[in-house]
C-alpha cells in the first residue's frame, strides 16, 4: 500500500515537474519572441527614419542644384564681362565708351560661392540611419560630396573671396568709383546708381590691370568646374536616394 503511494506521489512529482518545465519554456518563449518582435518593430521604425531623411536630404538637394545655377549664371556672367573688358583693352579702349567700361568693372562677381545645406545629411549620420543604407554607391557618393567636395569647395572659396577683394580695392581706388544700390530695385542686392568715378586710361590699359582680371578668371573658371563637378554628384545622389527607398 505505502509503495503504490509512494510510486503515486513520485508520478504526481513527475507530472508537476513536466507541466513546469512546460510552463517555464512558454514563458522563456514569449519573452525572446517579444524581444524579436521588438527589434523587429525597432528596426522598421529605423528603416522608416532613414528612407524620410532621405526624402528630405532629396528635398534639400534640389534646393541645391537651384543655388548652383544661380552662382554658375554669376560665374558665367563674370566670365564674359572679363573677357570683353580684356578685348576693349586689347583694341585700344575702341570697343567701350569709359562708362561701360567702368559698369562691367563693377558687375564682376566672382566671390559668389555655393555651400551645400548639410542639416539632413549629419542628422543621418548621427541617427546612425547612414550606417542602414544598403546601397554601397549612395553612401560613397555621400561621403565624396560631403566632405571630399567640400573641402576643395572651401579652398576655392577663399582664394576667389581674396582675390575679389583685392580686386575691388584696387579697382574703386584706380578709377575712383563711388557708388551706392537703390534697395529697392534689382533682385538680389539692389539696382547699382553710380555716382562718380574717373575713367583712369593709363591705368585701365596697364598690365596691372589686364593682369588682375586674369588672375580672377583662373580661380573663376576652376570654381565653374567644381560647380559642375557638384551639380554631377548631386543628379547622381538623388538617383541612388530614389533606388534606396524604393528597394528599402
């Protein structure tokens, strides 16, 4: 009798063992299914986060490519102002009256520079959202615009804003130039009204003077490609951008 007891109790025992190892397995379960659920849902939630900053990074770079053309319309604009001043130079002073002369002086604008917006792209790289991009190509372009680009943007920049500079001392020294802008005319800075100025021939046909113009339209010119150059990467970028959310 106390051993078909004893063989019941130990049955009970097993039983109770089993059900509780039963039980603990669902509960270990459910909890390693709710972690995976939640690094599933965090890592959508990251892929949703990334494919928005790239849809404003694309928001942002058609921003860009708008201030690029206006600065490359400046540039270009400069370009042939130089060069027609340098012809008028070469003829003899034949080609322009001294007051068109002395306006394409002034309408020389080569410090004009392009930055590109970089808000979006270091909110992706400190959301760690760049790390998720799947495409190689896009993060290298990336990576090239914004900091290799830069960088050589920066160095330009700063030769062209020095050389304007002192070309503009020069120049409204050379020719004593006074002028002031009507703010409320023109696009940009104003409507230029010129009030003074001495048309210097001697200094206007010196080579100090042909040699300034030249020494701004070299820099000008490599500032032109670089801005090419940028206009490429962004059209490039914003193609890999429209693959990645797509394929995400």
């Amino acid at each position: 009798m106390i051993l078909l007891l004893d063989e019941e109790n130990k049955e009970k025992e097993g039983q109770l063992m089993i059900k509780y190892v039963i039980e603990g397995a669902v509960i270990i379960c459910g909890i390693l299914l709710s972690f995976y659920i939640g690094e599933l849902n965090t890592q959508k939630n990251n892929i949703e986060i990334k494919k928005e900053l790239l849809k404003d990074l694309d928001h942002v770079l058609d921003d860009d490519l708008n201030q690029i053309e206006i600065i490359q319309n400046i540039l270009d604009d400069s370009l042939n102002w130089i060069s027609v001043i340098q012809d008028d130079i070469e003829s003899n002073h034949n080609n322009l009256s001294d007051e068109e002369a002395i306006n394409l002086i002034l309408d020389i604008e080569v410090a004009a520079s392009y930055f590109p917006a970089i808000g979006v792209y270091n909110e992706l790289i400190s959301t760690g959202s760049y790390e998720l991009i799947e495409n190689s190509l896009l993060k290298r372009e990336l990576i090239d615009f914004y900091e290799t680009q830069k960088e050589r943007n920066y160095t330009i920049s700063i030769s062209l804003d020095n050389l304007a500079a002192q070309y503009i001392r020069e120049t409204l020294e050379g020719f004593a130039i006074r002028f002031s802008y009507n703010l409320d005319e023109g696009n940009v800075y104003g409507d230029r009204v010129l009030y003074k100025y001495d048309f210097n021939k001697e200094y206007y046909m010196s080579d100090k003077f042909y040699g300034h113009l030249s020494t701004l339209s070299y820099p000008a010119n490599n500032y032109r490609r670089l801005l090419i150059t940028a206009k490429k990467s962004i059209e490039d970028i914003k193609t890999l951008i429209q693959k990645e959310i797509s394929e995400s």
